[in-house]
C-alpha cells in the first residue's frame, strides 16, 4: 500500500502533488486533538479554494467530538469511504503511522498517499511523505503549504490553523515552541483570529463532568523513584460517577507534569468503547528533557513525541506501574 521510496519529499514536490491532482480525501488520527482537527479542517478549505474536489472522512465512533473542538465546521465530512476513493489522493494529516487510522476501507494496495506529518517517528508509510519533525506542529506545515500554493487565509482556515497550533504547542510553552510558530500565529492574527474567543472555546467553559474527573485523578496521584514517575489513573466507574466523557480526561496529565521534581507523567484511563473493554490508554508526558517518552510508547506499540507520547494496552496496573520505573530508569 505505501510507495517504493519511503523517504521524506522536498517541499515543492509536495506542492506539484497538490497542484496536479483534482480529488482528494483527507483523514487523520483516531480521537482527534486540535493540531489533527485544525490541520484536517484547513487543509480541506485550502483544497477547496484551489477549486479542488475535497472530503473529509472521520470513522462515526469518533463523535462526538470533545466539546472544546465542536464548533469546527465539518461541512465536507463523510463517515465512509468514497466510492471514487481508487481516483483519490489520500492525505494523511498528523498521523505518525497508518494503523492511527481505523478505517480499513482506507488501506488499500495501490491507494496514493500524501504523508503531512510533524512527528520525529514517522513510519514514512506514504506514497509521498512529507515530514518536518522540526514543525511546531502540524498546522504549521499545512500553514506553509498554503502560503506555497497562494491560497490566502480566510477567517475559517485561520482559526483551524491557530487551534492546530496552539494546542500543540502549549499555548507556546513547549520546547517546540519556535520562531516560526510565533510568525505564524502573527499572520494568523491578522488573517482574523480572535485570540480572547479561540482561548475561550478551547479552555474555558468546561463541563463540571470534567472538573469532577480531575478531581478523581488528582485523589489518585501516585509517586515513584523519589517522584520521577508521577501518575494516575482514572477507571470506567470514575467517567460513570463524574458524569463525564471520556475525551474529559484531557487536561488531567498537565497537572501531573507541573509537580517538582517529576521527569514523567503518566495518566492510564480505562477505555470506555464497548469494543476496547479492559484496555488502557496511557498518557505520557516528559518534563525531563534526558527522557524521550515517544521511545517509551513505542515499546508498547504506540508513538508521539519525545515530550508527549501514548500508547493502548491490556497491562495490569501493577505491570503498567513496573514497566514505566523501568523504562523510565533506563534513560536517566
């Protein structure tokens, strides 16, 4: 399914892969964030300004979408594959391998595939990969793509563009924080972004499910290796009693990784979906630069980056506890 030459492209081939080709079908990630949503929204605008033939697609367990990212428009969805998806060029946005995408209609030998990604791991699983693992984020290289292709920004690819970035960035406080992010958000500024109003959608407002959770986790937090390892888990009955959705727990981790002296946070939630019973999702975050907890994830089977990463698995707490000690021991 994916080409003969997995390596990265140049930027303009990537851009003559745009400009040739008429119909495209955008997907990205499983329980998409804000850098997976905004690139897919914008990149399915620019598309569109180019007077291309652009869908969208997004498997129908992932709605609804967390409350922060609903009021993207998603005008240009489709819950299925295409009948015409053979005629398609398939991009693939902020997904570091093609099993992040559930939907099996999708992969399929002979489909052309354009890689957009920003993750340091990439599988490089495309036809045409295009992977800028110094990219704040993925946004920022639909970003650059758009200006490659002289697509002026409009007040909708704007905003999903700086939702993409200031997600993915910590509202500017991570290490992939640079230069560039901040002359995008500048342009994006100008381009129509309400600074105040996007902060308000995205962090304030919060259900009280969500506040009721974090309080659940943070009841729970555990310690390890004179708190190197900090974490906490949250169970189904937590969700049920919180009255919370399971995209509630974002957030959660954050708190973790601010205490002192902790070199990783983790976060293991149960898995809500009647097909994911007794599984786990695990939530790594570093705040040790000597720790690559993207190294860490994919020792289970999963990815990210070196300061964020996650991973599913059937482990025990207790196996959950002594695999991450030990992986984290290994690097320091």
């Amino acid at each position: 399914m994916t080409g003969t030459n997995a390596k990265r492209a140049t930027r303009s081939q990537v851009l003559e892969e745009i400009r040739d080709a008429d119909r495209f079908l955008l997907v990205t990630h499983e329980n998409a964030d804000g850098d997976a949503l905004g690139s897919l929204v914008a990149m399915h605008k620019i598309l569109q300004a180019l007077g291309k033939d652009s869908v969208m697609f997004m498997d129908a367990d992932e709605f609804p979408l967390p409350y922060e990212y609903r009021f993207f428009p998603l005008d240009g969805l489709v819950g299925s594959s295409p009948e015409d998806l053979s005629e398609r060029t398939v991009v693939f946005l902020d997904c570091g391998n093609i099993d992040r995408n559930p939907a099996d209609a999708l992969q399929v030998d002979g489909a052309h595939i354009v890689n957009v990604d920003h993750h340091h791991d990439n599988t490089l699983f495309g036809t045409v990969n295009h992977v800028v693992p110094e990219a704040s984020c993925t946004a920022e290289i639909v970003w650059d793509l758009m200006r490659g292709l002289g697509v002026e920004p409009t007040t909708t690819i704007a905003e999903a563009l700086y939702v993409g970035l200031v997600t993915d960035t910590g509202k500017f406080m991570y290490e992939n924080t640079g230069t560039r992010a901040h002359v995008m958000a500048a342009e994006l500024i100008d381009a129509g972004v309400d600074v105040h109003e996007i902060y308000r959608r995205i962090y304030e407002g919060i259900p009280y499910g969500k506040l009721a959770l974090l309080a659940r986790g943070l009841a729970r937090v555990e310690r390890y290796d004179d708190g190197r390892v900090t974490l906490t888990r949250l169970t189904a009955d937590d969700y049920r009693e919180a009255g919370a959705e399971e995209n509630y727990s974002e957030g959660v981790i954050d708190q973790l990784r601010s205490v002192e002296g902790t070199a990783v946070a983790a976060l293991v939630r149960d898995r809500l979906g009647a097909a994911q019973q007794g599984q786990r999702k695990v939530s790594l975050r570093a705040a040790d630069d000597r720790v690559d907890v993207s190294r860490i994830a994919r020792a289970q089977g999963g990815g990210g980056h070196r300061q964020a990463a996650g991973f599913s698995t059937e482990l025990s707490w207790d196996e959950l506890v002594e695999f991450l000690r030990a992986e984290v021991a290994q690097q320091l």
